[in-house]
C-alpha cells in the first residue's frame, strides 16, 4: 500500500480521543494533578467493571 499526500487528514481532538486513548488519560492526569499511571490504572478498572 502506497501513501501519498491525499492519505494524511488531519483528526478532530474527539476522533484522536477515540483513537488513542493514552491521549485522553494525559489530559485527565494533568487536569486533576494525579499521577498518569493513577488515571491509566482507573481506565483499565472501569472497562474492566464494564463487561
């Protein structure tokens, strides 16, 4: 597969969300001042309470 200059598109900040989650778990650490691997720690705690 070839990749060329019509292949980049530029992501919405809700689609790189949605895409990365390491993203959003930067934010929220730096909004409530918590140690990243608190908030990536809850992250995995609540998907996992989700199934």
């Amino acid at each position: 597969m070839a990749y060329d200059a019509t292949s980049i598109r530029v992501l919405k900040a809700e689609e790189v969300y949605d895409r990365f989650e390491w993203v959003r778990a930067n934010e929220l650490a730096k909004e409530y001042k918590k140690p990243l691997a608190c908030v990536e720690r809850a992250g995995r705690e609540h998907t996992l309470s989700d199934n």
